[in-house]
C-alpha cells in the first residue's frame, strides 16, 4: 500500500498560500461569502490544503496553489465582518482548504474575532492539531468552535478518500483528544463530522466506538456529512471512479446538514 504523507504535502502548500510581509502572515483566499450554512454565515474559503480528497467540493482551488490572492488578516476580518453585519449572521468561518496551514494568520484572526459578538467556527481536518498539542493550546486561548472533519469512519475508507498513507488518520482522532485535554467541551466547542457517503454500517460503527473511547458525547454530537452532487464533485468522483452510497442534489439537501 501507499500513500503520500500530508505533513510534507502540507509544508510544500504552504510555501504557495502563505506569505510574511513584516510582521504579517497572509494567506491566499480564493473567495469570500455569505451563505445559509449554519443558519447563516460568513465564510472566507481559503487556497491550498494538506489532504487530496478525491470528493472534495472545493479540489479546483485546494489541490493546486496558483489560484486566489494574497490577504493580510486585518482584511480578512473587515471583509467577513462586514458579510455578517450585513446579513445578520452569527457566524463565521474558514472554509475550503485547510486553514490551520497558516497558523499565524489563523490565530489573529481569531483574536480579532474575539472582540466581536460573532462566533467563530474553524472547520478542519485535525491533523495538524493531533500532531502539535500546541495548536489545541493556542486555540483555548480564543473564543473558537473547532468542528474536526473525519474522511472516513476507517484507516482504510481513509486512504480510499484521500489517497494519504493510513496511519496518518489517527491524527484526526489525537486532534480531538487534545482539544479536550485543552479544555475544549465535546459537543459544545469542539465536534467531530464525518464523510458517510462511502462508509458501510460496520464502518460507522467502528467509529462511534473510537469516539466513545475518548468521550462519550463525541458520538451524541456527530456532524454527518454526504456527498453533494454539484457538477464540479461528479467530475472529481468519475475521475477517481468513486461512486457514493449516499449522495444528494444541490436542490435536495436534507435540512440537518444546512
């Protein structure tokens, strides 16, 4: 079996999606937007990411780095400030590829949403948190609600999605146990979600068993998350022949994954 290792994937991205000018880290975005995720929200989707997931819905800025522009954080916030005030919205996020590449960026951006009333959601794959408890101990230190996005519910469905060498998917469980050493709260600030279009009842199974293990409300707050049938991810899926279980049309979302 192989596989590539995300780690240096994700030091070669981000090379191409980060940048210091004086003392500020940017990072390349692609796009900023409202939208009715979260019953609404603000979301600055970001270039580059340290996994190939072969049904992402964003690959076309992820998996290459020579799209989006540079942005300091200052102008990040202002612009995602302005996106929520504008619309009413709460919340707020990164979205996209992998925000936690530039972790500098990251953090003042959180600090600057801190002094706000909207609440930050930082949507990750953990990976970078499981391997350096410092991440999840810089993050306590902010008003952040960490939802850790699982590719699979197996070692294997994992290399099956990602095509990253197996051993690598721990990390997405050691993301979510340092968090909560960190003092993050299971199913309140922190949350698992999970890709189940390609995943069998045994597999599932298997998973809520791993999260029991580390604490019993990880299973009661499980984001599921499916396959959406935009036509860009059928491009993606029939180039690497993945045919989903489970998937849904733009105009037939199911209401709990809004």
């Amino acid at each position: 079996m192989q596989g590539y290792d995300p780690f240096q994937l994700g030091e070669a991205v981000k090379k191409d999606v980060t940048k210091v000018v004086g003392a500020v880290e940017m990072r390349k975005y692609y796009r900023f937007r409202g939208g009715r995720w979260y019953g609404g929200i603000a979301t600055g989707d970001v270039v580059g990411c340290n996994l190939r997931c072969k049904f992402c819905w964003s690959w076309r800025f992820t998996h290459q780095t020579n799209k989006g522009e540079f942005y300091s954080t200052a102008e990040v916030f202002e612009k995602l400030y302005e996106i929520a005030e504008g619309n009413g919205y709460t919340y707020v996020r990164l979205s996209g590829g992998e925000p936690t590449l530039s972790f500098n960026h990251l953090l003042e951006l959180l600090r600057l949403f801190d002094e706000t009333n909207h609440i930050f959601i930082l949507e990750t794959n953990g990976l970078l948190i499981g391997r350096e408890k410092s991440y999840a101990k810089a993050l306590a230190n902010h008003r952040v609600v960490v939802r850790v996005s699982f590719k699979g519910a197996t070692k294997e469905e994992f290399y099956m999605l990602t095509g990253a060498r197996p051993e690598f998917y721990e990390y997405q469980f050691k993301a979510l146990e340092n968090l909560l050493e960190e003092g993050f709260k299971p199913g309140e600030d922190v949350y698992p979600a999970i890709m189940l279009s390609f995943s069998t009842d045994e597999s599932y199974a298997q998973f809520k068993k791993r999260l029991r293990e580390i604490h019993p409300r990880l299973v009661e707050s499980i984001d599921e998350e499916y396959v959406i049938l935009y036509p860009h991810v059928i491009e993606i899926l029939k180039r690497n022949r993945l045919n989903p279980r489970i998937a849904y049309t733009p105009d037939n979302i199911p209401q709990y994954m809004i």
